[in-house]
C-alpha cells in the first residue's frame, strides 16, 4: 500500500499518523507493564518487536510526510 504511487497520498499520510497513534498508546502500555514488574520484582519484558516497529513506522511517517 506505501508503495504504490497511484495511493492518495493524503489517505496514506492519515493512515499512517493513526498508526502512529496507536503505536504510541502501545508503547505507553509497554511502559506500565515494565513499571509493574519492576514493583512486582519481576524480570521486566524487552519489547524487541516494539523497538522494531517504531523505528519502521516513524521513517515511513517521515517519508511521506516529506513528499
């Protein structure tokens, strides 16, 4: 879908900042579950997968809030 040049470019940009809105809320959930362990004295979760996303998500905001 991100690469297909015949894409509304203003329907990709909305999408895209929704999902980054919902990963932001994801993060801050992953934020809270870590605190909780911490409290709890449990070894905290590593989020590798979130890591990964956000750095793909944030470059394709960018890139297409850019064009």
């Amino acid at each position: 879908m991100y690469l297909d040049e015949k894409q509304n470019t203003d329907e990709i940009i909305k999408d895209l900042d929704k999902k980054w809105e919902d990963f932001k809320k994801l993060e801050e959930t992953s934020i809270r579950y870590n605190s909780w362990q911490e409290t709890l004295n449990v070894p905290p979760t590593i989020f590798n997968n979130l890591d990964e996303l956000k750095t793909d998500l944030y470059n394709r905001v960018l890139l297409w809030h850019s064009m």
